[in-house]
C-alpha cells in the first residue's frame, strides 16, 4: 500500500517500535496521531516529534478507547490507517502464591482485549476510507511459549489466531490486515530479559521498522523481520527443540520447580 498522505494512529507511540513507526511514517508524509498512558512521555514526543499529534489513552480502558475514538474522529476524519502497537511483557513467576488474580491477566487486557477492542470501535470508519488498513504488532513469541513470559505469549498467540481470522472477515472490504511479527528488539519491553536475550539477538528498531514499513508498501499481510523468519520456520519444523532453547533461564530466575520428580 501506498504508505503517504495517510492519516494513522499508532497506539503506545511515545518509545520503542512505536516511536520509531511515528518518527518514520512521519517522514513519509503522513498525519501521525499516537497515543500513551503516561502524558510527560507523550509530551516529550512532541518535543521530539513536532509533528506528531499526541492522545492520552490507554487501550485497557474501554471509556478510554471510545473517548479516543470520539475525538480522533471528529479532529481527524480522514483517518485510514489504525496500528495496534501498545504492549507490556512481564517475568511472571506462576507459581508464587502471592499473584493477584486480576493483575495476572493485565497482559491480557493490554496486548489482547485492547488491539480487540480498538479494531471493534474503528473499524466501521475505517471501512469508509478509499484504502485503510489495520496493523496489529504481534511477535515471535506468538509462535512459540516463553516459559519467562508465559501470559505474555499466550496474548500474542492469540491476537495472531485473531488477526487471521479478521483478514478473512475484511477481504472483501478495503481493509487490509496486517501482522508485524516483531522479533525481540532493543526496547525497554526487553529489558528486564536482556539475561536470557544476548544482545546479537536483540534488533535495532530503527532496522525493524525500516523492514515493516518495506512491508506494508509491498502488501505483505504476516511480516517477519529479522530473526522472526527463523522463528517462524523452526516452530514448523522442531516446535519441542524451539520450546527447549526458549526455557533456559526458567530455573535460575523462578528457582527449582515445586513438585519436581527429583522431590518424589
Ligand atoms: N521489544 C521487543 O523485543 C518486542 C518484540 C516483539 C514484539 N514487541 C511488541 O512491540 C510492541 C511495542 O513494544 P516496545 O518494545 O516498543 O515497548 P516499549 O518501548 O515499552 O513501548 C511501549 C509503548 O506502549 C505504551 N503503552 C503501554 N501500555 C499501554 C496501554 N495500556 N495503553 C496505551 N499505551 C500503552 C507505552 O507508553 P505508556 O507506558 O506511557 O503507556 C509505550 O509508548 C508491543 O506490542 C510488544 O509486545 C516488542
């Protein structure tokens, strides 16, 4: 697609991949509008970013989402492109009694029911659009469990199952689907897994957005940048040998696990 003179909202847009798509996507000439929780970010990508417009909004927040809606509208009816950016990953350690029920799904509400949720209420405005488009920015953890993450994965699985099935409902619309596979980068998202990550694997995000904007102005509907593409064909080929690789480090940051058959 004709990645210029759009109008796109990038949800989480004030650091990591999302600043990077803002900062970019503005350089092609496009109107970019991000969102974030926290304001003092939002307004320091402004300083950065002076053409950027800016909305306080967080995308586990039904209220929120259908404010964000009423407002991006009616300053920006033009607007054709929506991408779901906005993620957390936590270490969730499943077996320490002390986790809260609902916490323990906040990964849920933000990486799942929000890019959800956001389609749901855009997506009839979108449809009046010439050419629109949807984005959801997965990972290479949707196609393989991280015992490290393990709430985390299971959010990007699923907005990847769901993804699918919203290309097949829209293709008879203007609306195309897109899935960017995001392997592990440079982010703070990463940070607290830099132990387990070696810095060789973690991707320069400006080289990760340059190969997702690539593309979409080629129409590829699952981008696999970097080593998602390896992901990718290993979850094919050897999904038990992938799950090994990616469960070292479970032992030494949750400690032996209870009920082991060593304990018998
Ligand atoms: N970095 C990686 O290794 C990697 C790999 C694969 C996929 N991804 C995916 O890439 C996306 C971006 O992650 P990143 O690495 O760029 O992370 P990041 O640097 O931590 O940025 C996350 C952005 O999302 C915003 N955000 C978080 N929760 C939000 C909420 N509830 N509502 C609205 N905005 C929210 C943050 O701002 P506020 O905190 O101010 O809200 C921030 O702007 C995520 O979906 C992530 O899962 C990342």
């Amino acid at each position: 697609m004709d990645l210029r003179h759009n109008t796109i909202l990038i949800t989480g847009g004030t650091s990591g991949l999302g600043y990077e798509f803002a900062a970019r996507l503005l350089e092609l000439g496009n109107t970019v509008l991000i969102t974030g929780r926290n304001q003092a970010k939002l307004d320091d990508t402004k300083r950065r970013l002076p053409g950027v417009h800016t909305f306080q909004s967080d995308v586990s927040d039904l209220t929120a989402i259908r404010q964000l809606y009423q407002q991006v509208v009616a300053q920006f009816p033009a607007l054709n492109i929506v991408i779901n950016n906005a993620g957390e990953m936590r270490k969730l350690d499943l077996q320490d009694p002390t986790l809260d029920l609902l916490d323990l799904t906040r990964e849920v509400e933000i990486n799942l029911s929000g890019p959800i949720r956001m389609v749901q209420q855009f997506l009839p405005h979108l449809k009046t659009q010439p050419t629109a488009a949807i984005l959801n920015v997965t990972s290479g953890l949707a196609l393989t469990p991280f015992p490290l993450a393990p709430i985390y994965g299971g959010t990007k699985a699923g907005l990847r199952a769901y993804t699918k099935a919203l290309r097949v409902q829209l293709q008879h619309t203007p609306v195309k689907v897109f899935e960017l596979v995001a392997p592990a980068a440079k982010t703070s998202l990463a940070d607290p897994f830099t132990n387990v990550l070696e810095e060789s694997m973690l991707m320069d995000p400006s080289k990760l957005i340059a190969q997702a904007i690539n593309g979409l102005q080629h129409d590829r509907l699952e981008i696999y940048p970097g080593l998602s593409k390896i992901l990718h064909y290993m979850s094919r080929l050897a999904p038990g040998v992938l799950l090994k690789q990616m469960s070292k480090g479970v032992t030494e940051a949750f400690g032996q696990p209870q009920g082991k058959a060593s304990a018998r």
